[in-house]
C-alpha cells in the first residue's frame, strides 16, 4: 500500500490545457493545501502556463507516459486530457501509487470506467471525477432541500440544460467534442454533470430510460446560400452570421480563444487571422464533420419508483431543475452566460405563497463549481473515504452511456 498523502498534497497535471490550468491556478492560491509539482503536454507553452503557478523544481514533461515513467512525484495525479485519452494515464498512475482527480468523463465507455473502479480498489486507491455541479451554491443548496425531507417523498424530476450555441458551435461542431467516434456522445461529453445530479439526489439505480435526439441544425442542409467552407474564404454572410470566426479576434477573444490557442491573447489580428485559415475553429459551422446532436430529451424511471426528465439544447442558455414531492415542490435555474443571479423556490402544497432559498454568491467557473471542487479536494484525498470511484461517480455515467444507447438503437 503506498504511503499517506504528504500535507500539502503535491500535484502532478497530466493534460495542461484549459481545465488543466484552471485547477492549477485555484490550487496556487492555496500553498497550504497544494503544491504543483509537475506537469505533462505535448505543447511547450502550455507547460510554462502551468509552471507560473508552481513552485521553484516544477518538472516538466512531454507527455503523461513520460511523467508516470518517473519514480512516484506527486500524491495526486489530475488527469484532463481529452476524454479519448483519460483510460491510460489514469491506470497507469493508479498502478503508479498515484490517487487520481480525473475530468469528465472518466473514459469513453462504461467498460472501461469500470475497470478504472475496479483497479483502483483492487490498489486501494481513490479516484474522484471533475463532477464540479455538486460543489456549486446552488446545486449543494437543492441537495440541502432534499435531505431536510420538506419535499416529503419525491415523486419525479425535470432537468434542463441549454448549451448555449456559440458554446455549441464552439465545443460541439468545431471543435473537440464535434465527432463522437474520437471523443464522447453529447450526452456523455456535456451533459454526464446533469446524469450525475440526478443519480446522486435520486440515489437510486434505474430500472428503464429512453432517449431521442439528434443533429438538426448545425449541417450543410441548414447553410445560407453561398456559405464557403472557411469564414476567411470571402463567405458573403462575415460579419452578420452569429458563428462568424472573426468573433474569435472580438468579442469571444477573451472568453473562448484561450480555450483552444493558448497564447492567441498575446497574437495580433493578423497573426490570429493566419490560424483561422487552417484551424478547425476557423471553418462554417454548417459545413464542419461534426456529428454530435444538438438537441436530445432523457426519459428515465428509478427503481425507487422516481421518474425523471431532462433536456439539452443548444438553443437555450443555463441550467434549471424542478423536483417534485409529496408535500412540497422546488424548482430553480443555475447561472448562466446572459443571467448570474441564480434562484430557488420552495412551494409547499398545503401552505399559501412559496419560500425563496437564499444562495451565496458564488465567483469562478462553472457557478462556483470549479472553486468548490479545490476546496472539497483536499478532505476527499486525504480523508477516510472508501477507494475506487468516490461519491457515487459511476451511476451517472452509467445514466449517460444508457440514454446514448437508448438513443441510437
């Protein structure tokens, strides 16, 4: 059995590109919890973007086969590379002697998921999924709700997500999530945080699900006439398209490009121009190879008798949720790119008016999430929870991988 955590936890990242370099930096602002030690990207700059939040001896390595070659270096290895990619690292740093904060989703089919569980409580070891809804304001203030017993039994569910369509046409058609083959379905890639939201306040298996989605609108059949096949080919419709990659040089520059070129904050437009021409997010969004769906509805039954609904689309923005109860019913919607305020009614059957739930405010990605999951991580890693897949991780995948299957057969 490898040794106890140290204090602080030191940290290895395998996989330094967005979601990398956000916990990096939340871990940075807490020296007495963490200590990055090491990192691991095939890209040299995006390891300097990590090493600005660790300390003096950050090593860093060309790939996670280089780094999980090395004698053990960290107590906890993050693994956020893309989701094709998370199986490997994640093993091989359990049989390393790492426990292992891996994103979402922990790999690109439940079999395989399995086996990571399986592995890691064969080694004793704890891994814990990037599920950062749990940990925002909003959604521990529900879980709150249900646990307090004031709904009484519940009954059914209703979940929403809309994606957002630059998110969308950003995440889902340009760009790593476009095609299904290499990375994850819809389903599992964006919305396994909502799959997992209502396995873990269901707290049931399901017995049935159902499922209907599909590619509706982001294709050729949906182009304006004469769309070209890059923004930058002289398409008639630049400027006015709202998917136009130009956005990238304006007003998405900030929010969306670092996401997929670390150092365009620091290009000029005609550098940044040069990479819309040969970037997978410089093409029309109605003529990409993308086919993950734009819309889907999930019917699930519980085996507690629970039933529940949830919807994706990429033509909404922000998340809610309604749960109904015997004797109370609540309802809520999370934040959202056009709405921050977020908000919870509790509606009892047998009283008159309705009861607003107070949520603390919350700053950083994800409503609070990302912040809430470093500050959680700690206490998970170094506490006396059980090994293998920590807090229920594998029903919502499980969920997920379901609904898809429902889906397509």
């Amino acid at each position: 059995m490898p040794g106890q955590p140290t204090s602080p936890l030191r940290i290895a990242i395998i996989g330094c590109g967005s979601r990398g370099r956000t916990y990096a930096r939340l871990m940075a602002a807490s020296p007495e919890r963490y200590q990055i030690v090491a990192g691991a990207d095939p890209a040299a700059e995006r390891l300097d973007l990590i090493s600005e939040f660790a300390p003096v001896g950050f090593r860093q390595f060309a790939g996670g086969d280089a780094l999980l070659a090395e004698p053990k270096l960290a107590d906890l290895a993050i693994v956020a590379t893309q989701d094709a990619d998370h199986l490997a690292p994640t093993l091989a740093a359990l049989e390393r002697g790492y426990d292992v904060l891996v994103e979402k989703p922990i790999a690109t089919n439940i079999a395989d998921i399995e086996a990571i569980d399986q592995r890691a409580r064969e080694l004793g070891r704890k891994v814990l999924t990037c599920f950062v809804l749990r940990y925002t304001p909003i959604y521990r203030a529900v879980r709150a709700v249900v646990d307090s017993g004031r709904l009484g039994r519940i009954i059914s569910l209703r979940a929403f997500e809309g994606v957002d369509a630059w998110h969308q046409s950003h995440s889902f058609v340009r760009g790593h999530w476009s095609k299904t083959a290499e990375s994850t379905p819809m389903i599992v890639a964006k919305c396994c945080h909502d799959m997992d939201i209502l396995a873990w306040l269901v707290d049931s298996p399901a017995r049935a699900i159902s499922s209907y989605g599909r590619l509706s609108y982001f294709n050729a059949a949906s182009a304006p006439e004469g769309a070209t096949l890059r923004c930058s080919d002289g398409c008639p419709h630049c400027g006015s398209c709202p998917y136009d990659a130009h956005r990238y040089l304006g007003d998405k520059k900030a929010s969306w490009l670092p996401m997929v070129h670390p150092g365009g904050l620091r290009l000029g437009d005609t550098e940044l121009l040069e990479w819309l021409k040969v970037s997978p997010w410089g093409r029309c969004v109605y003529h990409c190879d993308n086919d993950a769906v734009d819309h889907q509805t999930v019917n699930i039954e519980f085996e507690n008798e629970v039933t529940a609904t949830f919807t994706m689309t990429a033509f909404d923005d922000g998340r809610r949720i309604e749960i109904y109860g015997t004797e109370a019913a609540l309802s809520g919607h999370a934040a959202s790119y056009r709405d921050p305020n977020e908000k919870l009614i509790l509606t009892l059957h047998h009283s008159p008016g309705s009861e607003e739930i107070e949520i603390p405010r919350a700053a950083g990605g994800h409503g609070g999430g990302d912040q809430g999951l470093v500050d959680a991580l700690h206490g998970l890693i170094t506490g006396s929870e059980e090994v293998g897949l920590l807090q229920g991780a594998l029903r919502g995948h499980q969920l997920a991988f379901a609904a898809e299957a429902a889906r397509t057969s």
